[in-house]
C-alpha cells in the first residue's frame, strides 16, 4: 500500500520533488515512534534531522 501511495505522488508531483522527500524518510522513521510508542527521542536524532534538512537546502540551491 506504502508503495502505490509513493507511486500516486511521484506520478502527481514528478520525480524531483518526491526525490526531495524520499530524503526524509529517516526523519520520519524516528519521529513516528515518538508520536505512536512514546519513545524518548535522542540527540543523535537531532544531529540527523539537521543532517537531512542541510542536505536537502544544499541541493536545492541553484
């Protein structure tokens, strides 16, 4: 289902901007056991979120 939803997006929104998010599926991977589990989020998990956000700014400058 994960797949078809992915596939429905890249087709609405073309493969350059669903690259982007493709990147922030480690994010999202951290920040749903936090919201669902209740798990405490650690520091390594902010280092990695502005890992991911510079990475994505850097390369959509022109």
């Amino acid at each position: 289902m994960a797949y078809r939803c992915w596939g429905m997006g890249v087709q609405r929104v073309g493969p350059a901007i669903a690259g982007f998010f493709s990147n922030l599926t480690p994010l999202f991977a951290a920040l749903l056991p936090v919201a669902f589990l209740g798990e405490l989020p650690h520091l390594y998990h902010a280092l990695a979120f502005l890992l991911i956000v510079g990475g994505i700014a850097m390369s959509s400058r022109r």
